[in-house]
C-alpha cells in the first residue's frame, strides 16, 4: 500500500505529510509552518510579549555591537551571509554600524520567502543605498552547496539569528554545524543565537501566548494541508499544546485531536482516523546551555570564539571559528 503510493507524490510536502500522519505516533514537521500565512503568523509572533527571544537578542546586538563589529572586521573586508534573514530586524543594527563606519562588507541575506527578501532589499536600499545586497532565495541545504564553491578569498561571517536551529534535533544540529564548517576557512565566523534554558515558566508561556497566535501559527499546518492537499481537517477540533522538559531543554508542540474523527485528504487518496486524545507531533523548539553548546560545537568540529548574552541571560550569541 505504502510503496504504491510513493510513486505518486509529486512534491515533498505531500511525501512528508502522507508519512507523518501514516505513521506512529502522528507527526509533521514544523519545516512547513511557513507557507504565507505562517510568515505573518510568525512576524505577529515576534512582537508577542511572551515571546522573549527577539528582544532578547535584540538587546544582545545593540549592547555588543561594537565589539561584535571588532571581530567581524579583523583582515580587510568580509561577506556576511545571514540564513533565515527573515525582515532582518535585529541584523539592521550591525548594517547600520557597518554603514555608518564605511565598513568594507557585502550583505546576503537567505531566506526561504521571496517575498520577505524582496522587502528586506527594498528596506536596505531605501536606508543605506551604499551597501551591497544580494538577496538569495533558498533552502539552507542548497545555500551551503553553494558556499562550499565560493571562489573568493574574502572573509565570510556566517550569521543564524532567532535559535533558528532550534527546530533541529541534537543529531540534526550536528550534521548542520558539521555542514557549515565545511564551507568555512581560517579567519572565517559563524555567529549564531541560540535560546537558553531558563524557568520553564517563562518558555512554556512563548509557546502559548494569551492571545492565540502561536495556536493559530500551528493549525495554520492544518489549513495549509487543507488548502495544498484538499483534506478537511476541521482545527475547531484540535488543541494547541506546548509543553517544556527542562532536564533535555525540549520545548515540544503538539496538536491533539478532542474526538474521534476521520479526515479525508483527497490528493493524498487517503483517510485518517484519529482517536479522542491522539496527538500529532509538529514542532521542538530546542533550548540551549553552555555545556550543550561546547558539546556540539566540538561534534561539529567548531571553536567558540566569543559570546554574548542579555542582561536576564534568557538567549545568547555565540561566535565560532574553525
Ligand atoms: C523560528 C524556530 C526559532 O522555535 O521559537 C515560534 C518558531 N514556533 N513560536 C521557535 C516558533 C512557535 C521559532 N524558531
């Protein structure tokens, strides 16, 4: 039944959905949060209130900017290559910095939305007409294909906001640092924010916001099945829930259906039954310490050159080198 069915998908999306929700117990990646609607969903997150991690970071980048400007500029110039730019809101700071000083840098901004890229260009153009962007859209697996056959000699930071790695398992991460290392050279940055443990209070609530965005952002995965894979999946019923482990530092986020039900996804030719209470797994969102850090980092084959955190030390910047 499995194998003749895989011969028809005719995208990833709907090889992933058909096997996450064929499996045990259910699951989706949150790969596929960011459709157009969970980029808005995911914008009005960052501005929630419990949401701690950008003005965290935010804070990190202002006060430490001089410095972090020092490192980035040691050798004459460098290309700084941000994946997952997203609006840039907290890079804009460096862009600023580096404008202001005639810095010698180019900006390239990565981004999986075209749309997000061609605002940010527009931004920056419109701001500092004298800094060179090149906007590139992508995956982060066809970004470092491409990194990895850069022909120049200039310096290249590297930079990963927002815990962005943060929906990757410990193995995944590795692979990931593991694949960026292998694109740098001597002299070359990784600058990359990752989120700290902390009261699990206080993580718990950024995944379960009083207002319901972050709610709305994980049926919105729902939706967009309903819309790509014309299913009819009814999100009334279905319940929201985040939950945090502090001992592994996993904040997790599940769906779980309140009834019996049977949703019917119609380009998948499939019917899926869930029972009262059963779950579907979408989301880990990671959280970090130190020793953590030094741990990957070394899996990876990375040195931790520098870090930065905010004044509650809720999020930290780490800066490595090969
Ligand atoms: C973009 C992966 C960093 O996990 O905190 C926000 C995504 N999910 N609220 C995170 C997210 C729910 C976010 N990252």
């Amino acid at each position: 039944m499995k194998t003749e069915q895989q011969t028809q998908f005719k995208t990833a999306f709907e090889q992933e959905v058909y096997e996450g929700l064929t499996t045990f117990p259910k699951k989706v990646s949150s790969k596929w949060f960011y459709d157009k609607k969970g980029d808005k969903l995911f914008q009005q997150i960052m501005e929630l209130p419990e949401y701690y991690l950008t003005g965290c970071e935010y804070e990190i980048i202002d006060t430490h900017k001089q410095e972090i400007t020092k490192l980035f500029q040691e050798q004459a110039g460098f290309d700084l290559i941000e994946l997952g730019a997203g609006d840039g809101k907290k890079t804009k700071i460096l862009l600023e910095k580096f404008a202001s000083e005639g810095i010698n840098f180019t900006y390239k901004p990565i981004d999986i939305s075209q749309n997000m890229l061609d605002e940010l260009k527009n931004a920056i153009n419109h701001k500092w007409p004298q800094i060179d962007i090149k906007p590139e859209q992508g995956s982060y697996f066809d970004v470092l294909k491409d990194l990895g056959n850069r022909d120049t000699d200039r310096k290249m930071v590297i930079m990963v906001l927002g815990s962005n790695i943060g929906n990757l398992t410990h193995p995944q991460a590795v692979d990931f640092l593991v694949n960026i290392r292998k694109t740098m050279r001597s002299g070359d940055l990784l600058f990359m924010g990752l989120d700290q443990k902390k009261n699990p209070e206080l993580v718990l609530s950024a995944y379960n916001d009083s207002q319901g965005i972050t709610e709305a952002f994980n049926k919105n995965l729902l939706h967009r099945i309903n819309e790509e894979l014309e299913s009819d999946f009814d999100t009334n019923q279905f319940k929201h829930w985040p939950v945090y482990d502090p001992e592994t530092g996993t904040a997790k986020s599940f769906l779980v259906s309140t009834q019996d039900q049977k949703v019917t996804i119609k380009k998948l030719n499939l019917e899926i039954n869930f029972t009262a209470w059963e779950s579907i797994h979408t989301e880990i969102s990671q959280k970090y310490d130190d020793n953590i850090v030094e741990w990957l980092s070394k899996e990876a084959g990375l040195e931790i050159l520098a870090q930065y955190s905010d004044k509650h030390n809720r999020f930290t910047d780490y800066v490595f080198k090969v």
